[in-house]
C-alpha cells in the first residue's frame, strides 16, 4: 500500500516537473497588433484583432478568450458564400502551429466581444485573456483604434 502511494507520488511530481518545463515555453507565443475597432454607442458587439506567433517547435491552440467587458468572448471565422459575407462561431479552438503566425484581422477569423458593457473610446484599452492549451494564459490589452496599427509602429515596440 505505502509503495504504491509512493509510486503514485512519483508519477505526480514528474506530472507537475513537465507542467512547469510547459510553462516556460510559454514564451514561445509571442502577441502582437492586438486592437478593437472603434465601435459606434450601443454597439451589441466589438471585434478583436490579434496576431500569435509561435516561435517555438510544440504546436499550441487558442482555446479560450476572456474579457471583464465581456461575459461572452467568442472566436469567429468570416466567409463569403454567395457574394454574402457571413461568420461562424469557431468552438474547437484555433491551431497555432510551430514558426508560424496566425492572424485575426477584419474579413478574417476575429474575437467578438458580445453585450460589451462599456464601449471604451479611441486610444482607450480593452483588457483581455487568451488562454492557450499548452501555453497557458496571457494577459493581453486590445487598443481601440479606427484602423489597424502601423507596422511601423510595430517595430518601434520591438526596440523598446
Ligand atoms: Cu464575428
């Protein structure tokens, strides 16, 4: 009895070794250009755009999207099917696969932030949580602005 619980400690304290070595890979997502449009007053949604790099060699996935301005942050894909510009809710999560960036932009796969309860203003930040399979969460702040960042200013943020 006491050798299997010492073996069942074992297996648990090399569960949580390979939980932490997961963590530190987290910096392995990097996320960047994150921005909300500027909605108009009584807006019943705000879009949120984003881009995740994975630098690392692990595949990882977006599974969950929290807002305190939300109680429901959905992932959609937009498509045009028959000249007609629609979106689905993605519920699966989205892959985000080793050296490459995945990006949510307008007319592209996006966040929307439904029943918003407040519409903060342009310059004004939306604070935001993505929760990652393996990588965990990351805090992240969506800028309100009336068109996507700057690449410019993009690269001025990595010489900071
Ligand atoms: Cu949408």
């Amino acid at each position: 009895m006491i050798g299997r619980l010492v073996a069942f400690l074992l297996i648990f304290a090399a569960a949580s070794l390979s939980s932490v070595v997961q963590e530190a890979c987290a910096a392995d997502l990097e996320i960047k250009r994150a921005w909300s449009r500027v909605a108009p007053p009584g807006a019943p949604v705000l879009g949120g755009y984003l881009s995740i790099t994975n630098s690392g060699v692990e595949p990882d996935r977006l599974i969950a999207v929290s807002s305190p301005i939300s109680d429901n942050v959905q992932i959609h894909a937009s498509a045009i099917n028959d000249g007609i510009a629609t979106m689905r809710q993605v519920t699966d999560g989205v892959a985000i696969p080793p050296g490459q960036t995945v990006e949510f932009e307008p007319g592209d796969l996006h966040l929307m932030l439904l029943n918003p309860k407040s519409r903060p203003g342009e310059g004004e930040k939306i604070p935001l949580t993505l929760t990652f399979e393996k990588a965990g969460r990351f805090d992240v702040e969506l800028v309100v602005a009336r068109s996507p960042p700057e690449v410019a200013n993009e690269h001025q943020d990595h010489m900071q």
